[in-house]
C-alpha cells in the first residue's frame, strides 16, 4: 500500500509505509473494559492527552458508548453529552490543529459535533450497519471515516461468529465486508477511507489470531489499515491474566499488526506502541 494523505479540514495526515500511526485511546465512559482507559473529569482527560501527546500519539480517539461486548445501551443525549464535553477539553489540551477521531454510530451525534467543533476523523465500529444515515452524512460533511467489521450490536455480537471454513473462514467474511462497505462509502462521497478488520468483535480468539496472521490481504483495496488491538481479550484470556496486565502481550501483536500492514495502532499505551513502531521503521528501514 502506499502512503496516504488524509485530510482532516484541511490538515493533512499520512498514514502508510513508513508513516505508521499511533491513535490514543481516550474514554470519556465509566465502562469501558480496561478500567485504566476511563476518563470522566475534565482533569483526568487533560492528563490523558498531554500524555499521549507528549509520548507521540498522531491522533486522539474519543469514545462516548463503551463497546465493550455485553455493555449497555448508551442513550444518544448521553453518548453527545459526554463527546462534546469530552471533545472541548481535547481540543484545550492538544490544541485546535491537533487531530481528534470520534467513536461514535450515530449520524446525528457526527452532524452536532461537526457543527460545534469541525472537522474530525468518524470511526465507525459498524461501518454504518447500525445507522444508515452515518454514511452519507460523513460524505457530505467531507469527513475521513473509519470502518470496522463486526456482526450485529455490542450486545449482541458474542453469539454471531459462525464463519463458515467452506466460505473463506473469518478472513473471507472480512473481505467481503469491506467490498459491500467500501462500494457504500464511495457512493456517499467518502474520500478518505480507512479499514479496521474489528479484533475483538463478533470474533473469537482463535479467529481473532487467523485474521492477524492475514490481515496483510487487506491490502487488496489499496487502503491504510488501523489494529486495534490494545489489550483485548484475545491476548489476556490467551494468557491467563487480566487486561492491566496485557501491556506486553499488546506490544507483542503490534508488531505483527505492522508487519501484515497495518498503517494505525489504536492504542491505550502510546509510548509503548510508538516505540514498536519505531523500531519496526528501524528493522524494515520503512
């Protein structure tokens, strides 16, 4: 793949082979899964983004409905409620230029944004499954969007990883996907367009390892890659441990998500995650 500028309101970001990024995970939810991701005072969030500025993170992502599988409902007033305070003090924190994503499926939730504060990157854990209007709202404000593969709802998705050997396993289902979801977003006017196969959802440990290990055919669609993979249940049940201790293991799966392509880490540790990026640079010399 090459090297891709993406345009965030006229700030442009490249992502790609020698310019891989590391995205900071910043939750402004009491329930995401990793306890040590939460940030609900504005104190807590400034800290959190000074310290993944600091350490080199390229972009903050900000969280509002914990995705975590099982977890409630997060009603829409609530979720924007929560981004838009969330939103504000990134924005005082890193900077007006500094690039922000949301993690949001709620067309209405990007419009009240957008109009409040601009432009910013949408990652969509449903890649617009959940909210048919999502697409081409995003098109129409001219907003990058993140796409990830996954099977029904937070709530739901545990049950829905039945992928069939005889028609390509998980890794086919994901490729798929991607062909139906890219050909959606390109009719919505979707420039820039980023792919994210959904460790972790709909997907069982064992599947979450095979698509790992060919997350490199991705690169049929000629576009960049974002892993998320930081400290998911796929490395600490492996382990036996819990997801504060799955640090090592996250690095670990980082470095293999570079090798198959990936072009964003989406991370909770930037530090770590900047540093295996740099030394992948440094041992590929791309």
């Amino acid at each position: 793949m090459e090297t891709k500028e993406i345009d965030i309101g006229g700030r442009l970001l490249a992502v790609g082979p020698g310019s891989q990024r590391v995205m900071a995970i910043v939750n402004v939810t009491p329930d995401s899964f990793f306890a040590g991701s939460r940030r609900q005072s504005d104190a807590q969030i400034v800290a959190a983004v000074e310290t993944a500025v600091r350490d080199g993170a390229a972009m903050v992502d900000l969280g509002g409905y914990s995705s975590r599988p099982g977890a409630g409902d997060v009603p829409a007033d609530e979720e924007l409620r929560r981004l838009e305070n969330g939103f504000r003090v990134v924005r005082e924190a890193a900077g007006a230029d500094f690039p922000i994503s949301v993690d949001t499926f709620r067309a209405a939730v990007v419009e009240r944004l957008y109009e409040r504060f601009g432009a910013f990157v949408v990652n969509d854990i449903s890649a617009g499954g959940l909210d048919p209007a999502m697409m081409p709202v995003v098109g129409r404000l001219g907003l990058p969007y993140i796409a990830m593969h996954m099977r029904g709802t937070p709530q739901t998705m545990n049950s829905l990883a039945d992928y069939p050997e005889e028609a390509g396993g998980v890794t086919g289902d994901v490729l798929r996907y991607f062909v139906q979801k890219i050909a959606q977003a390109r009719a919505a006017g979707i420039k820039d367009l980023i792919l994210d196969p959904g460790f972790g959802f709909a997907k069982t440990a064992a599947q979450n390892f095979e698509l790992l290990g060919r997350m490199d055919e991705l690169s049929v669609f000629g576009l960049p890659v974002l892993a998320g993979l930081s400290r998911k249940g796929l490395i600490w049940r492996t382990l036996g441990i819990t997801p504060a201790e799955a640090l090592n293991g996250t690095s670990v799966l980082n470095w293999e998500a570079l090798r198959q392509g990936a072009a964003i880490l989406r991370v909770h540790d930037v530090r770590e995650a900047v540093e295996t990026v740099r030394l992948f640079r440094a041992y590929t010399r791309k």
